[in-house]
C-alpha cells in the first residue's frame, strides 16, 4: 500500500498544479494540510469549506421576530427569514438547505429550506462525508437499508438520523466510517459488520 | 536550589549533552478529545500541552479581520510548573509576551486568507518548565496545527541556542540559561528556513549571532522528524471521532 502521510510542506507536484490542499511557491505545489497522497491529496481532517450546492444539515440555534439563526458546523450562524419559507420553526428543529451562493467573506446564504422529523444530528468531521455516501451512495445507502433508518448527510458535516429504524446501530456504523475511513476495503467490511449486527 | 559550578566540564554541559546537542524530545499528537487539534511535548524536563480551537467565531469583535482568520496564541504557565518566579498563573508581563510572539509566528504560516472574519485559538499550558519552553511551545503548537487540519505553508520547529563561558550552545536548559551569557531563541519553516521568530537577550557579537542562527537551522530537520513521526503515530492511533449532538 502505498498510504504516504503528507504534512503541511511537503512537496506534492514539481508543476505548480492548482488544486485544493495546495499551495504554489517557486512553480513547485505543496501540501497545506495533513493528507494521504493517492489520485489526490486527501485530507485526514479539517474545517468544512463551503460550496454552492453543496446539501448541508442546520439546527436552529435562535428564533427571532422576522427570521432564524441557524447553526451549520461553521464559524458564523446562518440566518434566514421567515419570509422565505413556508413553515415556523422552534428552537433545536432539524433542516436540510442548499448553499446557493458564498461570498468572498464565506458568508453563505441557502434556499430550499426543507424540515425534518424529529431526530438525531451527529457531527462528523466534514472531510470524512465522502467516505460517509460512498462511490454513488453505496456506503449511505448500505447503512439506510441494514438499519431502516432515514439518514441525510450533509457535506458540512452533521448526519440527521430518523428515530424510526435501529438508530443505535446506524450511529455505531457511521462512526465506524469514520474511524476507519482510510483503511482500503471499506465498504466489504461494513457489509459483514453489519450483516453480523443484525442476525444478533 | 541554585547549581553552583562549571558550566562546562571535560567538554560537556551540566547535564552531559555535546555542545549541539538537543534534549530528548519526544511528541503525542491528538491527546485532547474536544480539542480540534492538539499535542503534548516533552522537551527534557519541560512538559507542555497544546489545544488549537478553529476557525471559530471571532471574540471580541472588534479584532475580527474581513480579510484573513486572526491566529491567537494564549500561553501559560501553571502555578506548578517550574523554579522561582516563574510559576504564577494568570497572565503576567512574561506570558504576554509570550503569546504575543507565538501568535505572530503562526500567523505568517497560517493560510489565514481562506477563514475570513473567524479566529484560530492556540492554548499553550506549560505543565512543567526546565528553560526554552516558548521554543518547545512552538514546535508543539505546529504539529497541534497541522492536527487540526488548518492549512499551514509550512511546518515550524523552534530552538533556543545561546553562550555560555564564550562557548556556543543549543538548547539552553534552565541552568545554563540563568547563568549564560547570552540566549537566542528561534524559530523556522522547515522547507525555507524563514525565521519566524528571533528574540534574543545578553552579549552576542554578530559573528556568534550568525553561527548560532545557522546551528539553530541545522536542528530543524531533527525536530521535523519528531513531529512527523508524532502526526503519523497520533493519526493511526487515535483516528477521529463522531459526535452525538446534544439536543
């Protein structure tokens, strides 16, 4: 296996290459970030960065007159208005949002606000959402069907679990993701562990 | 008990070392659960623990920066921690200071430019001192950093050289850094060697000064080994974790 750990410095490219993680002086590319080199840099932790698109879980965090703070795993609350969405909504209620724009300040602001049931939210460091949903959803998907939990997650890193299902089991499974997100053959594994879990 | 003697006897130091010689040093990464990244260094005798938090909301406000992530260095020492004077917690003229170089080392490393408005906290309690404890603090704190995963050009290692009976020395402990002539401390990247941070106390002719700057560059490789061996170990060992939220 060829898993080098690379540390902030140490040179990727001898071409500048633009890419995320790294960092260009003298036309050489160099890693900013704890990483396993493979077909690219990929990072072992790290705040989110956030993206247009990007689907993230929030929790709301503040009711105010005209409008909400939401936390969203992010340095700032994101706050919306009222008048944007179709619903109310009451402290520590759990929703599902776009980014549709950032801002040059990484002030970001959503649409499509969505309500979800009642559940829990678990907070996984974003680097490892990935390796959460798998090659096109395999891995989240895996989980969703062994467990008969509804699970979204969101890229910024918090996982809302519905309470319908086994939700002890899909929180172990996920951690496990987690812990275990750079060992190759992942996917076989969680398979078998979980096939295991339920027959007991 | 003040050591009374030689500071240099049949060609060694007090406690035995060569005069380029370093302390054992030895790093854990990833110590702190809560913590977004940390590491715990021991350093000879000096024993230092490190917690970076962020990027975060920045407190107070009004040092929030529209254009770059604030780096905020807090160093302590406990009451515990060492001889003399030294051991008073709370901030005093001496940890001030401190803080203040600390802080300003990491934010030329930082990529402060891609958290705008937000804070980077680096917590550095010093358990138990026995001199070059800002040294030591700063290499803990960029391996603390780079476990945090916040974007760094570069690793930082640090080293106090300094004179003592007109011979140039290497890390300095306690001993040699109250009786010695002169004290430098220093840090730099590994991959450039840029100095960030010089600082430097009694009688040092700039022809000592450049020698003892270069044996200080000298001493990164060695420490970047250490802290690379501590983020590999402290990665595979301790991986990361995921959290129930508490509703």
């Amino acid at each position: 296996m060829n898993d080098e750990i690379k540390l902030p410095g140490d040179v990727l490219y001898d071409k500048p290459v633009q890419m995320p993680y790294g960092y260009i002086e003298n036309g050489k590319t160099y890693t900013t970030v704890l990483g396993i080199k493979r077909k690219r840099l990929i990072p072992l932790k790290g705040p989110y960065d956030p993206k247009p698109g990007d689907l993230i879980i929030g929790v709301v965090s503040d009711v105010r007159f005209s409008g909400y703070n939401i936390f969203v795993n992010m340095p700032y609350d994101v706050s919306i208005s009222s008048r944007g969405i179709r619903f109310d909504l009451d402290y520590n209620d759990i929703i599902t949002a776009k980014i549709s724009h950032v801002d040059e300040v990484k002030n970001i602001t959503i649409d499509d606000v969505r309500r979800l049931r009642k559940g829990i939210v678990i907070k996984v460091p974003p680097v490892k959402v990935p390796r959460i949903l798998g090659r096109n959803n395999s891995m989240i998907s895996l989980i969703k069907d062994k467990t008969g939990c509804d699970i979204v997650v969101g890229n910024n890193g918090l996982v809302w679990i519905s309470f319908h299902g086994n939700v002890e089991l899909a929180v172990e499974s996920i951690g496990k993701v987690v812990k275990e997100a750079h060992i190759p053959g992942l996917t076989n594994r969680m398979e078998q562990y979980l096939n295991k879990k339920k027959v007991n | 008990m003040d050591y009374e003697g030689p500071l240099i006897k049949n060609g060694k130091r007090v406690d035995g070392r060569a005069f380029d010689d370093l302390r054992q040093i030895s790093i854990k990464a990833h110590v702190i659960n809560e913590a977004d990244g940390s590491a715990y260094i021991k350093w000879g005798n000096n024993k230092i623990l490190v917690g970076v938090y962020g990027p975060k909301e920045c407190l107070p406000k009004h040092i929030a920066d529209p254009h770059k992530a604030v780096v905020r260095a807090r160093y302590n020492m406990a009451p515990f921690a060492g001889k003399e004077g030294h051991g008073r917690s709370g901030p005093s003229r001496r940890s001030i200071e401190i803080s203040k170089v600390v802080s300003d080392t990491f934010q030329n490393v930082i990529l402060a430019e891609q958290f705008p408005r937000t804070m980077i906290e680096i917590f550095i309690d010093v358990l138990q001192s026995d001199g070059g404890t800002r040294c030591a603090a700063v290499t803990a704190a960029s391996v603390a950093l780079a476990d945090a995963g916040i974007p760094m050009k570069d690793m930082v290692s640090a080293v106090a050289g300094g004179i003592i009976e007109d011979t140039l020395v290497l890390d300095l402990n306690y001993i040699e850094d109250s009786q010695g002539n002169a004290d430098l401390a220093m840090a730099f990247t590994h991959r450039n060697k840029d100095v960030l941070l010089l600082q430097m106390e009694g009688d040092l002719p700039i022809d000592k000064f450049k020698e003892l700057l270069k044996m200080g560059m000298d001493s990164t490789e060695y420490l970047y080994k250490i802290q690379k061996e501590a983020l590999e170990e402290g990665y595979k060992n301790k991986p990361t974790e995921s959290v129930v939220l508490d509703l």
